[in-house]
C-alpha cells in the first residue's frame, strides 16, 4: 500500500469515533445495573443539564486565524454546554459533573507557572506575561479522552514551544513534566485517594515543541472556565 507522508498528526475520521450520545448512553446504563436505580442515572443526568446552563459566561478571549497545519478539524464543534459540564478534574470530585458544581472555588489569579531544570534560563511567568507572550490562535481540536469519549472544541492559545523557547531547554533536556497545582483549601478532593498528589504528567521534549501541541488559555471565545482547567 502507498504511505501518506507523515504530517505529524492526522485528524481521525468521525465515523471511527464513539458518538458521544452513544457512549453517555451506554455509560448512564451500566451504572443504572450497577446502582440498581434507573430514577437515580436520570437525576444525575439532569443535575449535570441544569447546571451547564445556569453557569455564567467567562470573559471573552478573541484568537485569530491559526496558519499551523492542522489546527482546524471540519468536524462539528461539541456544544458548549456538554462541554463546560462533562469533565475530569479530579481536584473537585471524580463524577464528570462535580468540577463545574465545586470549582468555583478555585482562585486563578495571582497565578504563576515556574519553568526549571533542563533550561539555560529558568523562569517564573505570572499570567500576564503568559496571555501575552504569543498571539492567542482559535484551533479546532478532537479532544480524545483514555475512557473512550471524545468531543470537539474550538480551542483558544498559541503553541506550547512558544513558551518553552523562552528558557532555552539545554541538550541534556529529553522531557517536559507538568506538576499541577494541589491546594486542598481550595480543591476539596485533593487529598483523597484517587490519586498520588499532585497530579503529574509529561510529554517528550519533540511532542512539547510540536506545533500542534497546545498552551490553552480558552474555548469557544471566553477564557476557559475552571471546570475546564483554568487558567
């Protein structure tokens, strides 16, 4: 067979994805079995409907036309209201409706970001200096979740390299490791035992530089909200 060049990422075909209706459907039914409750999937499905659209709107965040390749799918965009009220932020609960009920809590500002290790210049950037270091781009990404589900957001950032060139990684520099924030006084499941805290993950230093790999600020024209990882 003939091989497509590779250009660093390729979009996968809808039809290869899970509907999104059909794995929430065959997820709220497994755990009906297991609750043995059908009344109880449904209240929590419409807990999770009733507080997508009571949420207030964030502030808006313009982002311009992105000239990478690759950074607009054709596919349709997830509404913003599944989007804002079905996520993992295991800081504030473990059910995909508790981060948009509890992190209002979350104080994003004063925020930093401290970049150290591997680098000629280490760095600590307030989020200022981050929103204004590159141009803000709209990318329209398939975000493809490990559980199965994915959904499509148009997203609002510039490329991680752009941050990461500012401190010259050395050559000895082989990955970039992300330790999140864990404040129990203002995430009220950190501490629990879903995890190791803090949270921790990591990208090859190439996948960091990619320039598909996103430093996301926010979604659908607004600063991200906290359920969705502010700031």
């Amino acid at each position: 067979m003939p091989q497509r060049p590779d250009r660093g990422f390729d979009h996968p075909i809808p039809s290869e994805i899970t509907p999104r209706a059909a794995y929430e459907g065959r997820r709220a039914w497994m755990k009906q079995l297991a609750a043995g409750a059908l009344g109880t999937g449904l209240a929590a499905w419409a807990g999770r409907e009733a507080l997508a659209q009571a949420a207030p709107k964030a502030a808006a965040l313009a982002g311009g036309k992105s000239a990478v390749a690759g950074a607009i799918t054709m596919d349709k965009p997830t509404s913003r209201q599944d989007a804002t009220s079905y996520n993992n932020y295991y800081e504030f609960g473990t059910d995909k409706a508790d981060p948009a009920r509890n992190a209002h809590t979350l104080k994003t500002r004063p925020w930093t970001v401290s970049v150290e290790g591997e680098v000629k210049k280490p760095k600590t950037f307030d989020i200022d200096s981050l929103l204004k270091l590159s141009a803000q781009e709209e990318r329209i990404y398939r975000l493809r979740c490990v559980e199965g589900w994915s959904m499509v957001v148009p997203w609002i950032g510039y490329s991680l390299a752009e941050l990461i060139k500012q401190v010259e990684p050395t050559g000895n520099a082989k990955y970039v490791e992300f330790h999140t924030l864990a404040d129990p006084k203002t995430m009220p499941f950190v501490g629990s035992r879903v995890l190791d805290w803090p949270y921790v993950e990591g990208l090859r230093i190439d996948e960091a530089l990619h320039p598909l790999t996103l430093l996301s600020f926010g979604m659908y024209g607004e600063v991200l909200p906290n359920q969705n990882g502010a700031p």
